[in-house]
C-alpha cells in the first residue's frame, strides 16, 4: 500500500494550477507509490472507460435494427430518429450525474463512488439485452429502453471524472500523463470491442436472427463485464490524496456545498469546459459522425467506412502510451497546443483528402485527424484532474466535464448535420473542429503547465527508488 515517508522538501512545492490549494499549512510528507498499486488502479479505472464506450459502439452501430426492435415499423426514418433520441436522453442527464456522484466522490471516497457507478452502467446496459420488444410488450418497449438509457447516462456522469481523479491521485508526479494515457487507451479498446462485435454478429447472421435474438448479445456481455470491473474496483484501497484528506479531524475537513464547487470555482470551470470542449468536439466528430458522413454525405461503402474508423483507433491505441509518456516529459500545456494548432492548420486539408473519396485518400485524412486526437487523449485525464484541488477535485471536475460534454461534445454531429443542411457546405466538419480549437487554444492559453508537480492540495508523490547493492554483497564479475 502507498506508504508516506515525512522529508523536508527543499523548496516550496508550486502549486499545479491556478487555483489555490485549501488554506493550511503545506505537508512536509511525501507519499511514496507501490507501483503495483498504481497498475491496479489504472486497469480498474480503464475498464469503466471500456464499458461505456464498449456500449457507445454497440448502441451506434446496431441503431438501425434496435429501431426496428424497440418502435413501431412502418417508418425506419422515424423508428431510427427514436432509437438515437434515446440514446441523447443519456447526454442530457450526465450533468445531473455529475452533480451527485462529483461531490459525493469528495465526501465519501473515490474508490466507492466509482464501484457504484461501475454497478449502474453495468446494470443499465445489460438490462437493455432483456428488455421484450415492441411487438411483444407494445410502448412499454421504448418506455424501458429510455430508463436504461437514463441509468446509463447518469452513471456516466461520475464516471470519467471520477476515474481520472482516481488514476492521477494514484500516479507519481512524474509518470501522472503516461499513467492517465491508458484511461483513453480503455475507450479506444471499448469502442472498436463494441463496433467490431455488432460488425462481426452482423456478418454472420441472418437478417432474422439479428432481430430475433441477436441484437441482445453485445448487451448482455455487459453482465460479466461489470462483474470483473467491481471485482477489481472493490480490491482498491482509497488514492493517498484522499486518505490524507481523511486523516484530517472533520472540523479541518469541512463539506463543500454544491454551490460552492460551482462559484467558488467558477473561473476554473470555464478553463476546464474550454479544455474539454475541443477535446469532445473533436472526439465525437472522428469516432461518431465521421463513419456517417462517409456514408450519408459521400456515399462511401458503409462497411469500409467503420473499418476506416476502426483501423484509426487502433493507430490511437498504438500511439497513446507514448504521447502519455511524452507529455511528463515536455509538459501538458505543449501538447495541447500542439493538437489545437494541428486541428486550425489541417482540418480543412485532412477533410479535403477525406472527400477524396479513395481508400488511401479517407485513411490518410483520418489518420492524420486521429493523431491529433492523440494529444487531447494523452493530455487531458492528467491534466484536467490537476485544475482542482483535492477537497473538490471529483466534484468540480464533473461538474465541469459533463455540462461541457452535453453541450458540446455529444451534439456535434447533430449540430454538424444541421449546418451542413442550411448551408450546403461540405466542409463545415473541418470549420467546427477548427472554431473548437481556437476556444482550445485560448483555454491552454490561461491554463498552467502541471507535469512533474503535486496535485493542488496534496502531498508530492514519488516511486519508490530502486534498490541498489550494498558493500556486503557486490555484485559478482564473470
């Protein structure tokens, strides 16, 4: 277990953002990380990532044959604008979510907060695999579908400012963007499990059997799933910064209102809702409406355009640990930046390659699209978790991350489809990734760089030196 070995630092610890850390004397301790500890936690906390966008990728790409299952037939336009309304119900509620799960994860710990939302999303998704179709139980179909969707939503709102506390309260200072990398590395490997299984179940069976039965696979794995994601959530001990949050008496340890995460930080939000802004426009635009406009607005071949978005993820799986790794090294703030000047200067050209329309052309323009992702997924779960400090950290970030993420994040490819409709223009994808970069820009612009240094409010974190040999027994020569 991680274990605080008191020091005396040699000169005072500069505090990782902006925001002031709560008003008390510094601690002289540092905390030393068992590393096995950590890799338990980052596998714990990605997992949960996983879930959620493992069920993002089945519910986006079985839409078609769950409007069919859960509406009335006669119209699959309508029964297909029904399934997708459902699943933005989810997005509606994860801001509510966040206000629950947020403040509740700085009351009672992270680490239990996490295994309850790991419990509803886990829930919410499998009990979509049981729910009796239209045809056999009428609206109550839809009614149940929309409650599970509602359950999922919710749950995500603590989820993944929740998981990336817990991961960076975990992590060594100078390891915390190659350790946060693998949060990200859990939603690629979700959402190409999720795209790959409805791709493969529907390759392989009948039109029939999909409807019949079929649909409720990808679902229903969901159930163990969640079973070995609590299994391993329930055997973490609570991050060091939030122990030694406990350690305090109560009356040093004071509850902080709702209100207060929201006004008392109110600057900070904002830079943390610039920052997840383009990191979620221009996520969802890649991973969600990039496999449509291949197909609807370019007519592309709608099985080559998914293994398209399939092959750039796993390209993002292959290269995140490293621009992880990559930010300790030359900061968060670096990065960033450097995504948000890639997105200005080649949006236009990566978008222009795409309506190219060749194989080489689409995968050129959506690789180089999908590595400039790559700089807000490497970055982000370090560094937004460092805006705050320890007593409000889970809470403000939810708050912050989620009404960003339903604002804009999960309506981009609503709101692209309907600029490209009033205006005719094809390029407006490429013109709203580069409006979401500038906001970007100017969010790194006020943010400070936090690589190397202690969370806000907590104690420096260290790995344990490795040992060396003493006089006794050197080392032998042959």
């Amino acid at each position: 277990m991680p274990t605080a070995t008191p020091t005396t630092p040699a000169t005072p610890t500069t505090p990782a953002s902006s925001v002031p850390a709560p008003a008390r004397p510094a601690s002289p301790e540092v905390t030393v990380i068992d590393p096995a500890l950590v890799r338990r936690a980052v596998k714990a906390a990605a997992l949960g990532n996983a879930m959620e966008w493992f069920d993002f990728g089945v519910y986006s790409y079985i839409a078609v044959t769950l409007g069919k299952v859960f509406f009335p037939s006669g119209n699959p336009t309508a029964q297909l604008l029904s399934t997708f309304g459902a699943f933005a119900a989810a997005f509606l509620v994860r801001p509510l979510g966040g206000m629950v799960f947020g403040p509740l994860g700085d009351r009672i710990g992270r680490q239990k907060v996490l295994a309850i939302t790991m419990i509803m999303m886990a829930a919410g998704t499998f009990a979509i695999g049981l729910i009796p179709s239209y045809a056999t139980i009428g609206v109550g179909a839809p009614i149940l579908l929309l409650a599970a969707r509602l359950v999922q939503g919710f749950s995500t709102g603590g989820e993944y400012a929740g998981a990336s506390t817990f991961i960076a309260e975990y992590a060594p200072d100078k390891r915390r963007g190659f350790f946060g990398s693998w949060l990200e590395f859990g939603t690629l490997a979700g959402y190409i499990g999720g795209a790959g299984l409805v791709t493969l179940m529907t390759a392989l069976l009948s039109t029939d059997d999909l409807l019949s039965w079929g649909w409720r696979v990808p679902f229903l794995i969901a159930g163990p799933m969640g079973i070995v994601g609590l299994y391993l959530r329930m055997r973490l001990e609570e991050t060091p910064a939030f122990a030694a949050e406990l350690e305090k008496a109560e009356a040093d340890r004071p509850k902080v209102p709702l209100r207060e995460m929201i006004t008392g930080q109110w600057r900070t939000l904002l830079l943390c809702m610039g920052l997840v802004l383009v990191f979620n426009v221009t996520d969802y635009m890649l991973l969600s409406y990039m496999p449509s406009y291949l197909t609807s607005e370019l007519k592309y071949d709608e099985t080559h355009g998914l293994l398209v978005v399939l092959g750039v993820m796993a390209l993002m799986m292959v290269v995140q640990p490293f621009a992880g790794a990559l930010t300790d090294r030359i900061g968060r703030r670096p990065v960033i930046a450097a995504g948000c000047v890639g997105f200005l200067a080649l949006s236009v050209p990566a978008l222009l390659l795409i309506r190219q329309g060749s194989l080489l052309a689409v995968a050129l323009g959506m690789g180089s699209l999908g590595l400039l992702l790559v700089c807000f997924t490497a970055a982000m779960p370090a560094a937004l978790p460092a805006l705050f400090p320890t007593l409000v950290r889970y809470g403000s970030l939810s708050i912050g991350f989620n009404i960003s993420v339903s604002l804009f994040g999960g309506t981009t490819p609503l709101v692209v489809t309907a600029l490209i409709g009033a205006t005719g223009n094809m390029m407006m994808p490429a013109y709203y990734m580069m409006a979401a970069a500038v906001i970007g820009g100017v969010a790194v612009w006020f943010m400070t760089e936090s690589a190397g240094r202690p969370l806000p409010g907590s104690a420096p974190a260290v790995e344990p030196r490795p040992a060396t040999a003493t006089p006794a027994s050197p080392p032998e020569h042959g």
